[in-house]
C-alpha cells in the first residue's frame, strides 16, 4: 500500500489543479471511477462531475480509481472511502460492475443497499451505462442518477445537507423527488407485461449546453491523454444507427457555442498546448471549422474524438493536420454498404473512400478504422468485405508513403437496452472466434495495418450485464464475493448465462428496463426492429 501511495503522490506531483483540501467543509465526498486511473482521468463524464462535486464551497471532494494495489482507498489522502458521506460512481462501462462490488469490498462497504445501515456512506451512481439500464446495479446502490447530471448535483447536495443526519430512508424519500433520480429502494421489480408503459422514472437532460458541458477538470501526467484539454462539443447524435444506445442516452442533438467553448479554455487551460473535441457529431457542429480555426491560430494542436465519413471534412482535416495531430478515426462498422443500411449506417462506399482520399491529402500519418462483427443480419459475405475494404482504403490512404499506417478496432456487436436491436442475440461465442480468426490471418497480409481485436470474453461478460436485471446484480454478487465462475454465479441468481447472451428476446415478454423512461416505446422501437428485416429481404445485396 505504502509504495502505490508514493505513486499517487508523484501523479499528484504533476497535476495542473489538483483538489484543494477544505478544512470546514460539511460533506466528504468520493466520486470514484471503477477503472485505472489512466483511463478515469481520460472519462470526461467522470471530469464533469468530479467539477460538479468539487466546486461546492461546502464539499470537500476525493477521487478514487479502482487500482489492483489501492482498492477502496480515495486518491488524495489514501483515507478508506467508508469514512465519507458519499461514494458517488461514475461508470460508463457494464464490465466495471464488478470492480464497484470489488471496491466495495475492499472498502469493508456492505455491498447489498437493503442491508446497509444508516451511519454507511450514500452510495450514488451514474453515467453512461447505468442511464441505458441500471438494473444490474441496483442491488447495491441507493440512488442511481439517469441522464445528465449537471444541474442535479447541486439538487442532491441540496437534500443532503437539509436532511443532515436523519434516518436514510427519509433521504432516499427526498433524493426520489428529484428529476432524474431513480431510487431502486422505493421501485419493486416492474413487469409491463410487453406493452407500453410511462417509466416511472424519466432520463434527464438539458435543453441546451451553453453553460453547462463537461471539459477536463484535473489535467495529469498519469493519464492516456496526458496534457491534452478535452472539450465536450455536444451532445446527442443526428443518425439513428440501429444498434447505437447513443441516441437514446444523450439526445437530443445539441451542440456547444463555440463562444463558450473558447471562454471555457480561455479560463480553465489557458497554458494548454493540446485540444480534444469530443462527441459522436463532432464533425456536425455547425461551428466546427470557425472553432478549429482558431484554436490553430492560438497555437493549438487540434484532435477530434472521430470523424464522420459522410460529411465533407477537406478544411477540418486541412486545420488539424496543420496543427499537428496525426492521426483521425472513422468507423465504417460493416464491410458492405447492404449490411450498413441494414444497421442504419447511411454510409456508402464512394462517400467513404472520398473522406479517405481527403484524409491522405491533409497529410495525416495514422488512420483508425472500427468495425462491428456479429451484427444482426450479417452474412460471411460481410465478414469477408472488411479486408478488402480495409486494403481498398489502405492503398487510398498510404498511396506509397510507407511511414503512414490503418489501425483497425474489430468488437463483436453486444445488443443494447432502448436500441431497436434489443431484443436480438449476440452471436454465438465459436462464430466470433472463427471470425476473428479469418480477419486476424486476411488483415496480417496487408502491409501498413495494424489490427485491434475486442477481447471476446470481456465482451461476452458486457452482453450479459447489458440487458440484465436486477438478478444479475446477485449474479456479480457471486463472482467478486464468492469467487464463482460466471455460468456458476447466473446460474446460482436463477439465470443461465449462455441464455442471457446467446438467446433472442421475447418480443412479447417484459424487459428489465420497460419501467423506466430513457428514450422510445417499446412499441416504436419494435417497428424499426421489423423494419430492418423487412429491408433485409427488399434490399440488393451488394457489396
């Protein structure tokens, strides 16, 4: 323990703002990322509601990572998290379920919410996994907080000190009456008997982000991106990618002022010699090319979270080189155009290799390319068309130069909750392998490619946590606190695990989230579902 503390205190070393210790503050607050610190302090959602918490005058606010070596302690003091008020979780990953019950433990935390006494710390949780289903959690937390937090964290400070030091269940009551905040405790388990329903609960979201979007609060050496400011530029996407929960997680489609995002790094990095602009549209802002414009005037290297194939990019990837980035991501995600508008991937192959030839023009070194595998409808056909497709653009985008190279990122598709393809399966574990395989073995040929693979057991792991209950939770429950496999921990919580994952869904049945309000009916989300299948058959099959 005392030589990981020395490594915090060296990270600490380096930091631009570390959090200033507040001898009179009223409430301790950990807000804790279940993962590496080099990966949280790269999560902008984890930097948002670290300045959320931390900028209370009245709060004194740690962070805490889950690190093999420092489970359960906080990150500035070392001190054990069950000595604060509240261990706020930011969790934007399903597999990271098991590293909260893992912290938990550590922390000698009573993991089961039920059986917690009211002197334990207020365990909150929120983020990107939990607002698309929560269900797996809920057995542990008090509160889970469903949509943007922005304004809430006040709201919930709020409660607490009003309440003070009454009974848990009374604030859990006013914590309940808050937009947003979805309080497992006051909820049984809700059938709606495969219908539509109101969701007792809704998601909540700005109308608008002109004050409040996240950018990096804590700029480290110890992270991913170390001296990189990151700046979320919007929120929401304007596609309706049929296997994407992002629509459903941050819409609608917003977008940042480019005054505002000027303002915000004039005050919060004005020594930065690097920006991140983030958000599954970055390409779309309407400002984007006055805003990068300026960001190289100051100086600026300049680099996007990715790149939209569709969308004409030639001055945007003419700036961002200019300013020194080297590499851009696009994601294709299926290697024929049938297959593309299958998912709702409006992306043809004419249009995609037009954003390459540009991408080659700007001078750029690297290009990252995603695609998914396993998606439903997918044919071998399609599997076979990503090397291809993937030498097509490499011969665009190298075009002789051979210090230039493709990264391609392959994931097995894991079906999401409020997503049309909800109820479809993920495709079966020996499939994946074999495709790996024969896209490991064709890519291995191509000269300049570098290929990424998605581990298929962690992804196997986050499709039976994505559409899980509440059982599910228990099912965790026995890996991290009675060391069972997973088949053995389902099976014990009443599941079977292969069923879980491998299994379509019932279309008629109820699903574990249908109490819940996050994005579309059911009812709508099972028309587009039918559409696909019914384009499927319409469609040539071209590649």
């Amino acid at each position: 323990m005392a030589k990981v503390l020395s490594n915090y205190e060296e990270i600490l070393h380096f930091q631009y703002e570390p959090l200033r210790a507040k001898k009179r503050a009223q409430l301790r607050v950990a807000v804790v990322y279940p993962s590496s610190y080099s990966v949280g302090m790269d999560n902008l959602g984890f930097q948002g509601v670290l300045r959320l918490f931390a900028s209370r005058p009245s709060v004194h606010c740690e962070r805490a990572f889950y690190e093999k070596d420092s489970v359960g302690v906080s990150f500035e003091s070392g001190l054990t998290l069950r000595a604060f008020d509240i261990v706020a979780f930011s969790v934007s990953f399903e597999n990271d379920y098991l590293n909260v019950l893992r912290i938990l433990k550590a922390s000698a935390i009573e993991p089961l919410a039920s059986k917690r006494r009211d002197d334990s710390p207020l365990l909150l949780v929120g983020g990107a996994a939990v607002t698309i289903n929560p269900e797996p959690i809920t057995p542990f937390v008090d509160a889970v907080f469903l949509g943007e937090a922005d304004e809430a964290v006040e709201e919930i400070l709020d409660s607490c000190f009003e309440l003070g030091d009454r009974q848990r269940a009374s604030l859990l009551a006013s914590l309940a009456l808050i937009e947003g905040m979805y309080v497992p405790s006051m909820h049984s388990p809700y059938l709606s008997g495969g219908k539509d329903v109101k969701g007792v609960v809704q998601r909540r979201f700005l109308p608008e982000l002109s004050t409040h979007f996240c950018s990096t609060a804590i700029s480290s050496r110890g992270s991913h991106l170390r001296g990189m400011f990151l700046m979320e530029v919007g929120r929401g996407c304007s596609r309706k990618c049929r296997f994407c929960a992002a629509t459903a997680v941050y819409a609608p489609l917003r977008f940042v002022p480019s005054r505002s995002l000027l303002a915000r790094l004039e005050r919060d990095g004005p020594s930065v010699k690097t920006v991140g602009l983030v958000g599954a549209c970055v390409s779309e802002h309407p400002e984007l090319s006055v805003l990068a414009r300026e960001l190289v005037a100051r100086g600026m290297r300049v680099s996007l979270s990715s790149l939209r194939a569709d969308v004409g990019a030639a001055e945007i990837l003419e700036l961002i080189a200019r300013s020194g980035t080297r590499t851009v991501t696009i994601a294709p995600e299926a290697g024929t155009s049938w297959l593309r508008r299958m998912i709702n991937k409006e992306l043809e192959y004419s249009s995609l290799m037009e954003t390459v030839r540009a991408v080659s023009d700007s001078g750029l070194a690297s290009l990252r390319l995603y695609f998914l595998i396993g998606l439903p409808g997918e044919r071998q056909a399609d599997v076979s068309a990503i090397p291809s497709l993937v030498a097509s653009v490499c011969s665009e985008f190298r075009g002789g130069q051979k210090a230039r190279f493709v990264t391609v990122s392959i994931s097995p598709f894991v079906p999401k909750a409020w997503t049309p393809f909800q109820w479809c399966p993920m495709d079966e574990r020996r499939s994946l392998q074999e495709k790996m395989r024969h896209l490991a073995r064709e890519l291995s040929r191509l000269k300049g490619v570098r290929f990424r693979p998605q581990g298929l057991r962690s992804s196997i792991l986050q499709g039976a946590l994505s559409r899980g209950s509440w059982r599910t939770g228990l099912a965790i429950r026995g890996m991290v606190f009675e060391g069972l496999s997973a088949r053995k921990a389902w099976q014990e919580a009443g599941l079977h695990f292969e069923s879980e994952v491998f299994a379509a869904k019932d279309p008629q049945a109820p699903l574990p989230w249908d109490h819940l309000g996050i994005a579309a009916t059911r009812g709508k989300l099972r028309e587009e579902f039918e559409k696909t299948f019914k384009e499927e058959k319409a469609s040539p099959r071209d590649t």
